[in-house]
C-alpha cells in the first residue's frame, strides 16, 4: 500500500511536475559562452570553466539531472538510500529556482522531499509513505540555507553560468579563491578548492543551517562539498560523486552521498 500510494501522481509529485512544466514554459535566450566572458574571474575559475567545456557551448538556462545516493539524519543515523531529480532556472529578473525532489526507504517507509526556492523562497517538506508529514521547513533561515545551495548548485552543475550572477571574486592562492554570492538580500561566503588538474573538488561555506528534525529551529553550521570522479556528461564534464558534510563541534560527518546519473542543459521539456 505505501508503494502504491508514493507512486501517484499527486501529492509532492505533482507539485514538482507543476512548478518544473511553468517554467519550462517561459521563452529562454541562449547565446554562446564567449572565451572573452571568463575574463573577469579568477584564474582558477576560468580554467574550471574551460575544463567544463562551457566555453562556445549556450549559455546554461536550465538543466534538470537525475542522481541515487545515500542520506542520514546524522552522524549515528542509519543511512538511507534515495533517488532524486532536480531542475533548475536561470535568466529569470526574480533570480534563480531550483526544484528537487527526493525518494529515500528506510525499513521498507518510504520518505519523499521536495525543496522549492523561487523568488529567493525556500521551502522543505518530508512526508512518510506520501501521507505523514514530518518536515515543514520555512522562513527567512531557510530561505538564506538554500541560497547556499543554489550558488553550490551554479559551481557544481553549472560552471558556465557563474559569468551570468552578481559574484565577487578574491584570489587566495592558485587553487583557491573565495566568492561572494549576492541574492535578494541574501550573501553568501565560500570557499572553492581546485586540484591540479583544474577539477572543482571543495566547496565551504559558513553561512548554511541545518535543520532539526521538525523544521525549526535551524543551526548556522560549516558546510563542504567533497567532489570527485569526473567524467563526461553529454559535452560537459562534471563531477560524479560528490558528498554533503557539517563540521558541527564534536567532529564533521557526512550526511550525503550523491551520484550523478544524468544531466541535460536548457531542456524544453520535463522528463
């Protein structure tokens, strides 16, 4: 029964469908990445985004991309494993959106998430077997939490189109450098660390909260995402693995384990 009921199309689901297909709707512009676009960034960005191969390629509007991994509640929890698919906007005066929506089992439950940030608005639910709600996530720290998230999603999934956002650049060293993104009020402070080899492999950031487990109240808490395992995704070459870390007192620890499946840029249409 709890199957049968997580697999209608309504609840989260149709939600998500819903706000993916209204903005698909919205006419999209998309003229090439210029060589001559990277040069107000650092040089390690630049050399990210080349290695991305976003240069000459339409400037990223959206994508949609499709993961599985595992995820916990913390540190001592048990894992679960999860599928999800994510899209997200760019061009809009309103500013970015991002759509993901999660399906994770434990014990034979299973869980749904839906994170939604629109107009610099964020919300996070989780119901149990597509009935119980356990997570009603929302306000002004959750708004500023998932403004983080989307300026990781620019630099993780989106290199190409970090020219297009009000970011501030500062060179730490040759594979370092600290941006500031800017958003409807909201800043944001990373840290972004690059191998040799150019590949993104870090991202930390202060300025994220966890959330408890009823929704509120939230913990401004470090934040990293460990990246590896690059590979080609269509003309792009993206990490593959990737991991969400909080660095609470007592100790970091994972709570996030993602594989990237599939990822497609400036789609016309949902999946």
């Amino acid at each position: 029964m709890f199957g049968l009921l997580s697999r209608k199309r309504s609840g989260f689901r149709a939600e998500y469908d819903r706000d993916v297909e209204q903005n698909l709707a919205r006419p999209i512009d998309t003229p090439p990445l210029a060589e001559s676009d990277l040069a107000p960034l650092p040089p390690a960005v630049q050399r990210y985004i080349r290695l991305n191969g976003a240069v000459g390629q339409s400037r990223v509007r959206n994508f949609r991309a499709r993961f599985h991994g595992q995820i916990r509640s913390g540190p001592n929890a048990r894992w679960m494993s999860f599928t999800g698919e994510q899209h997200n906007f760019y061009g809009a005066a309103s500013g970015p959106s991002r759509f993901f929506l999660m399906d994770a089992s434990m014990l034979g439950i299973p869980f749904r998430v839906y994170h939604r940030y629109v107009d610099a608005h964020a919300t996070m639910r989780v119901k149990a077997a597509s009935l119980l709600t356990m997570v009603d996530a929302k306000g002004a720290d959750m708004d500023a939490a998932e403004t983080v998230t989307v300026f990781n999603d620019l630099c993780v999934f989106a290199p190409g189109a970090l020219v297009d956002h009000d970011i501030q650049w500062r060179e730490i060293d040759a594979r370092t450098v600290h941006a500031l993104f800017a958003h409807a009020g909201h800043r944001v402070h990373a840290v972004l660390s690059f191998n040799d080899r150019g590949e993104l492999i870090d991202f930390v950031s202060d300025d994220r909260a966890v959330v408890s487990s009823n929704g509120q109240p939230f913990t401004r808490m470090r934040w990293s995402t460990p990246l590896s395992d690059y590979r080609a995704f269509g003309a792009h070459r993206l990490m593959a693995r990737g991991q969400g870390v909080w660095h609470p007192p007592e100790g970091e620890y994972a709570y996030l384990r993602l594989d990237l499946d599939a990822i497609d840029y400036n789609v016309s249409k949902p999946y």
